[in-house]
C-alpha cells in the first residue's frame, strides 16, 4: 500500500515539473499548505488540468494503478481535493487504499 | 531527421479504418489501431490493440503503453462505429440504442479524453472524429445512429474550445456512403435514393476521406477546429 510519505513525495514532484512549465514569474511553493487553484492560488484552469493530467500520469508510472482523480466522488469531497498540495497528496493516497483494498 | 508522427486509429479491422492504418503507414506515420478483434493484415510501423473502445479501464491502459513507447500522439481518428439496427424507432430495442452509444459517442468521448490528456504535454494534436451524412439527411430508420453521431458532433465542437489552448484542434468528417459493411446493410434502393439528395450523388471513396484528413492534420491547420466537414455536397 502506499504510503503518505511517498505520495507526498511525488506529488512535490509533480509540482517540480508544474514550475517548470509555469510563466510569468509564477511558481508553486513546495508545501503542503499552498494554494493551487482558486482564491490564493497559482494555478489558472489550464493550469490544474495539467496538474491533474500530470499527477494522474506520475501515479500510474510509481505506483503501477491507473488512477481517475477527477470523479463524482472528488467533486463530493467536503474539501476539494485540488485546493492545496497537502488535499492533493491525501487524497490520491485514499485513492491508492481503496485500489490496493479491491 | 525529425522523428516520425505518430497517429492512433480506432477500428482498424476493416473499412475505412483499414484502409486509413494503411494510407498512413504508407506516408511515413507510426500507427496505432484497435478492434475489438484482431486484425488480418500485417503492416510495418503498426501496432494493433485488442479491445472495446468503451471498456474505460482498456482504453487509459492502452494510453499508458502508447505513452511509453510512443512518449507522444500527434493525431486521432476516431472512426469505430455500429449500426446494429436500421428499423424505425418504435420498434428500436434499447439494446441497440445503448451499444450505438457506448461505441459511437463514449468510445469516441474516452479516446479523445486521453488522446487530449497526451498531447497537451507536446503542446499539439490533431483529433478527428467521425460523424455521417445521416445527421443531415435524416434518413428513417436510422434514428438512433444518427442521434450517437449528432452527440458527436456537439461534443467535438465544444471539445474544441476546451483545448486549443493546448495546441490541439478537434473537426469531424461526415463521409458520404463509402461502400464498407456497415453500407452494405444499409437498403441498396433506399440508399441510392438517399444518396440523390447530395451533390455528389455516387458513392464516395475512401481517398475523399483520407484527402480530407490530411488537410486537418496539417501543423498549418491549427486555426480549423470545431468544423464538421460533410463530404459528398450533403
């Protein structure tokens, strides 16, 4: 099973690869606390569906399961699980616990 | 020398996507394809996958492996279709209008979706769907197909304002009847009656098709999108 601390881990990564691509001076703190999209965040629409595209991408390489992170069940979340990068990581780690447990 | 383009055909088998995986394999494109059953023909630069282009799960596994052994897609078409039943509407059984749908619209939704989510990273694509002359000529008893290529239609169009920020263009071409299998069920008087109505009033061939596609695909082409292109003066 996955665990926290690797997610975390690539998802700071996926951040890395994010900054890379973003203009105008603009970058992506790596902290569980930042802001990706909406009030206070870096991310404009464009930019979080590369996010989550690039995300989904990185989870299927390090963790061998194709993973679906925009569904009916992220958009119930009481917290949107794009908000931060901390939602993000928590999130994609339920996600790996349910695969792993069938 | 640059690497060569690689494009992705769904329904290979037979048809104009045979026909299609042939045309570009001959000009230099690696090729994808897939069916729900294998192919009979070998080609070199080809490389066919079995399955249903509505099975989601399939179809983001087949994504990964073109990811990583293609590492790109520079183009789509999405030209697997059924016409599982030609009969009026009040006798349609919803087995039919449920396996239209799945394969003509979900099919082309699902490979579309992940066509797009692979080529935004390149920052260019070129997604063809394919819709039918049915859509305009309203033909009775093919309510149903028409209807899944008309959801096409509005699909594409959106489809298209959503990602030409990420240097990908989305058109359909409506081919006229090109004499396939899924013609050949088609009423061959009922047809050429229908086929009076157009312009063009033969059938159409299989290079109006690929004539029409090399022109969407062309990097120059990158302000057409959003277009459905009717062929046979429809």
């Amino acid at each position: 099973m996955a665990d926290q601390e690797k997610v975390s881990r690539v998802v700071f990564e996926v951040i890395d690869e994010i900054n890379k691509q973003l203009k105008d001076g603009k970058t992506l703190k790596q902290s569980e606390e930042t802001v990706l999209f909406g009030k206070g965040g870096v991310l404009d629409s464009l930019g979080l569906v590369n996010l989550i595209v690039t995300a989904e991408q990185r989870v299927t390489k390090e963790f061998g399961v194709n993973v679906t992170l925009v569904d009916e069940k992220a958009m119930s979340e009481k917290v949107s699980p794009f908000k931060t990068i901390g939602t993000l990581s928590e999130y994609i780690t339920k996600l790996l616990a349910e695969k792993s447990n069938g | 020398m640059a690497e060569s383009r690689v494009m992705l055909i769904t329904g290979t088998r037979k048809g104009i996507g045979k026909y299609l995986a042939e045309y570009y394999v001959k000009r230099g494109f690696r090729v994808i394809g897939c069916s729900r059953s294998p192919v009979e023909y070998e080609l070199e630069n080809y490389r066919h996958f079995c399955l249903d282009i509505s099975d989601e799960s399939k179809i983001v596994q087949m994504f990964v492996e073109i990811r990583e052994s293609y590492e790109k897609l520079d183009v789509v078409i999405n030209n697997a279709a059924i016409n599982p039943s030609i009969i009026p509407a009040i006798l349609m059984p919803t087995s039919s209008l449920n396996s239209s749908f799945q394969v003509n619209f979900l099919g082309t939704f699902l490979v579309s979706r992940e066509a797009a989510k692979l080529m935004m990273r390149g920052q260019f694509g070129r997604i063809i769907n394919f819709a039918s002359m049915a859509v305009r000529l309203e033909v009775p008893g093919e309510s149903i197909y028409t209807a899944t290529k008309a959801a096409v239609i509005s699909f594409s169009r959106v489809f298209a304002k959503e990602i030409h920020r990420l240097g990908i263009t989305c058109n359909v071409v409506a081919p006229a009847a090109i004499e396939t299998d899924l013609s050949a069920a088609v009423d061959a008087d009922a047809l050429a009656e229908v086929l009076k109505r157009n312009a063009v009033q033969s059938f159409g061939e299989m290079a109006d098709v690929s004539n029409t596609i090399d022109w969407l695909i062309k990097p120059e082409s990158q302000a057409i999108t959003g277009q459905v292109i009717y062929l046979g003066g429809v």
